[in-house]
C-alpha cells in the first residue's frame, strides 16, 4: 500500500465515521488511524456512565467493537466493506478517570475475515490504566455498487 | 426464592437501571424480569443507527451487555452486586426494523460466576428476527456496606 | 437440500472424521448428523481426564471445536470445505460420568461463515448435565480443485 | 513474592501437570514458567494432526487453555486452584510445521479472575508464525484442604 493509496482510505474511514448518529451520540472521536490500526478516544460526561460513575460496559464495547471494524478498514480499499463478525470482551478494572481510550490494531489481515486485538484504557491523573482487552473477527465483502 | 423475595430484588434492579446515564442517552427500557432472565427493549430512532440506517452494533452490545447482568442480578438479593467479566457477540444479520428486543436467560447459576445466554431480535413488520447471540459471564460480589 | 444430497453430505463428513488421528487418538465417536447439527460421543478413560478425574478441558473443547465445524459442514455440498475461524467456550461444571456428549447446532447459516452453538453434557448415572457451552464461527471456501 | 516462593510454585505446577493422563496422550511438554507466564511445547507426530496434515485445532486449544491456566496458577500459592472458566479462540492460519508453541502470558491477575492472553505459534523452518489467538478467564478458588 502506498502512502497516497492509504490516505485515500483514511479520509474515506473518517467520512463513514462522521455519518455515525451512534458515534455522535456517544460523543467518541477517532484520534488517529495507520494501516491496521486506529485509536478512538472519549471524553468523561454524565451520559456515557454506569451508575457508579464509571464509564459504562456498554460505552467500552462501543469503542472496542467500532475501533477494531475500523482497524480492519485501513487494509481495504473502497471496493470493500468491513462488518464486525463476533468479539469477545474482558472487562479488567472499572473503568474511571477522564477519558476512555480504544487502541486497535490487527493481528491477522485477510481478504475475508481480518482478526483484530483492541484494548481499552482509562486516562487517570495522566496514566493509561488498561480497563479492557478485546479479540475481534471483522468480514469483509465487496462492497455493493451504487446505482 | 420466594416470590416476595423476587419482588425485591425486581425492584432494586428497576431502581439501579434507572439510575444509568447510558440508559437513558441510549432510550433502552427494561421490559420484563423473572428469576433469571431479563428482557430490554429498544425503539428505532436515528441516533441509535450506524451508517447504512441498521441498529449500531455498539447499541446491541450495550443491550446485550446490559441484559445479560440485569438476568444475572435476578439471582442474588441486595447483599449482592454483579458486574459482566466478559462476554462474546456474534452479529449474525444487519439490524433493521423498528425495534431492537435483548433476552437474556441464565445457563448456569453461581456465586462468583453465572453464565448467561443473551440473544438479540429485531422486529420487522411484527415478526421477530435474530440479529446477534452471546455468552456473558458475570461476576458476582459482596457488597460494600454503604457508611 | 434433497435427502440423497444431505446423504452424500453426511457420507463425506464421516469419510473426513474417520481420517482424523486426533480424533482416533481422543477416541470420540460422530454419533449422528442432521442438516445443521451433530452429535459427538467420548466415552470416560484415563487417558482423557486431568489430574482431578474430570474429563480434561482440552477434551470438551475439542469435541465442541469438532462438532460445531461439523454441524457446518452439514450445511455444504462437497465443492465447499469448512475451517473453525473462532470459538469461545464457558466452562459450567466439572465434567464427571462415563460419557461426554457435544451436541452442536447451526444458529445462523450463510455463505461464507455459519454461526453455531454448541453444548456439552456429561452423562452421570443416566442423566445428562450440561457443562459446558460454546459460541463458534465456521468459515466456509470453495475447496480446491484435486490435480 | 520471592525467588523461592516462587520456586515452590512451579514445583507444584510440575507436578501437577505431570498427573494429567490427557497432557501425557497429546504428548505436550511444560517448557518453561515465569510468574505470570507459561510456555508448552509439542512435537509433531501424526496423533495429534487433523485430516489435511496439520495440528488439529483441538490440539491447539488443549495448549491454549493448558497454558492460560499455568500461567494464571503461577500467581498463586498452594493454598488456592485455578480452573478455565472460558476462553475464546481464533485460528489464525493452518498450524503447518515441527513443533506448535504456546505462550500464555497474565494479563489482568485477580484473587478471584486473572485474565490471560495466550497464543499459539508454528515452528517452520526455524520461524516462528502465528497460528492462533486466545483471551482467558481463569477462576481461582480456596483449595478444599486434604482429609
């Protein structure tokens, strides 16, 4: 993949991104992206937590499963899609601080099924605590023409 | 357990549920209760879809995962908490339609561990069809004393 | 799928089992097969327990590996071949009795990959105890041309 | 812990691996253990391949789930025992080659969960490639003390 090949990608992922009514609900901005990685981070506010003040399991696996479709993506060109098959999450600490952050980055890339590890971190006083670890398969298809 | 026990513990959990923010940002409800199994609900509106107008993944996660303590939490009283150590998703058809409903049944009770069996349905022009399926383990702890 | 289809299917899949050294090795026996499921049966010796007595972990989890690839591969004709792509597994209880028992069932079927559950029970004084449940996704390929 | 803490646990681990009918019929080997980590090793030999000459995804997952309970018991003392209480797998490529590794290493210890990430590699030609990916939890409870 070249350079240019992968920037065109990306500002391809990053407009797919921006037309998630989800992804804006949540209020999750994808930090950065590099082929076969991305990085999803969310602020701290009332609306993303659990009843104990934690951000909710629910938010975590938001970012995890949306972070590893996304680190899949950056292998394909436009001519295929990426759809998340299954994961499977690990809840590891709750997940406190003042930002939730999502790396993902694939282990295994394949023309159909691309296999993704993602982890998630809590920003607390300055220091990633890791609060959850992820195994993700993403499909790929071609992607339907437009008419 | 005896039914007046049932109808605290229902209470307690319908108290805890209404007190997450994430709940209500997402607009999911809780439907029923009964000694191991909790069913949510979640009614189609724009901010809950991903791209191509489907029910976001991250929102079937969160019902999933939400379901399926809630289902764990059927089985222990208030001196009891739950929290999901981990589960596996798998999507198994785009999640159309006008509502989202999470069932989630307990496969096998414990008192540190419970597994849970949850399963994802949409409801399209009044039938429902499977949109994802799960196996959840919940950990379950002594409550701190409040002070 | 016609019945003599589904048998020249089941006739395939015991010709491929019946070639597994580890199967032989294990000793587990493919008691049925139905479109979209499959019965495996090990009876109890030494060789296959842990150190406790129980059934070995290894052991239910490659009967349920096993049966859910099988319980796939019921579903295509012979120019298709079937691969476990992943699996996650809870273990319920320990698995004691004379027999383990893996039944396995297609959830979902699709082309490319096929979505089962899969469950396994020991049989202690003539009953069946669940312990053991699995969630696994087959892929499925056009299998290759022989020279 | 200290050096000889530790010494003392993997004594135990020995031992108790060396009790396990079903870790001396697939022919494994413990081949080294740190705290927090475990490495097992098997030779190939036809037993434990499946029908198109490569190690068996059973023989895989056996290491697999093996190998995150060694690593999960080295955290602990006599006092307490370790059992998988589920794992989730993904086969990563077809296990070709002379030799199938496993590399268990905790990634969350807990008194009650550790959570383990285990991976399984195929040694070809002096290189090692990545077969397959796991992420464990690993429960830990109070020995029942001996009559």
């Amino acid at each position: 993949m070249t350079v240019s090949d992968f920037s065109a990608i990306a500002a391809d992922i990053h407009k797919a991104v921006a037309a998630q009514g989800f992804m804006q609900l949540v209020g999750a901005k994808l930090d950065s992206l590099a082929p076969g990685e991305a990085v999803l981070i969310l602020d701290r506010r009332p609306e993303v937590l659990q009843h104990n003040g934690f951000f909710h399991g629910g938010v975590i696996a938001f970012l995890i499963d949306n972070g590893s479709t996304i680190a899949a993506g950056t292998m394909f060109d436009r001519t295929r899609m990426t759809l998340t098959a299954e994961y499977k999450l690990n809840f590891l600490a709750p997940a406190s601080g003042s930002r939730l952050i999502c790396r993902a980055k694939v282990l295994k890339p394949g023309r159909t099924l691309t296999v993704v590890e993602a982890k998630a971190y809590c920003l607390i006083e300055g220091e990633e605590k890791l609060v959850a670890a992820a195994l993700a398969t993403i499909a790929s298809a071609e992607r339907p023409k437009a008419a």
